[in-house]
C-alpha cells in the first residue's frame, strides 16, 4: 500500500548533452587562437603586426578546413589533400631552406 497516492513520480534522467567531434574541434580552436593571441601580451613579439596576420590566416585556415572536413565526402578529400600539400611544403621548407 502506498503512504502517498498522489506523489508525483521522479522524472527519469535527463539526456546529457552530446558533443559531437566538429564542436569539440571548434572550441579547441577557440581557445588556440585565443591563447594566441594572449601570447602577444605575455610575450615581447617585436613584429605584432606579422603575428596578427599570421595568427588571422591560421585562423580562417583552420577554421575553414575544420567545417569543410564535416560538411560533405568531397570536403573531407579536399581537407586530406590539404593536409597532405602541407605536410609536403614542410618537408620542403625543412630541407631546402
């Protein structure tokens, strides 16, 4: 026998928020261009001008091939053979300069 017939049951558990893999990426790369930017302030950079667009072209960069990567199968291929291009011109810069 219930002691309290109109007790108002528990509701279940509430769904946890999912993250999917593309917010979790966009926020990392939130607080990277913001740590960035920081840095600025931490550091003495003689050349503030050429770090700030650096960090601007790193930014859209990044940012840019980030939501490519998730939007279709053909991005993903154009991210891959950006990365590959990148690596490559790395090696590139290694050796040859």
């Amino acid at each position: 026998m219930n002691p309290y017939p109109k007790a108002t049951p528990k509701p279940g558990p509430e769904n946890p928020k999912v993250f999917s893999v593309r917010k979790v990426l966009n926020w990392y790369g939130v607080f990277l261009i913001s740590g960035l930017l920081l840095s600025i302030f931490t550091h003495e950079i003689a050349d503030t001008n050429g770090f700030l667009l650096f960090i601007l072209i790193i930014g859209v960069l990044y940012f840019m091939m980030l939501n490519l990567y998730f939007i279709s199968d053909f991005g993903r291929t154009m991210v891959v053979g950006m990365m590959g291009a990148i690596a490559l011109f790395s090696l590139f810069m290694v050796f040859y300069l």
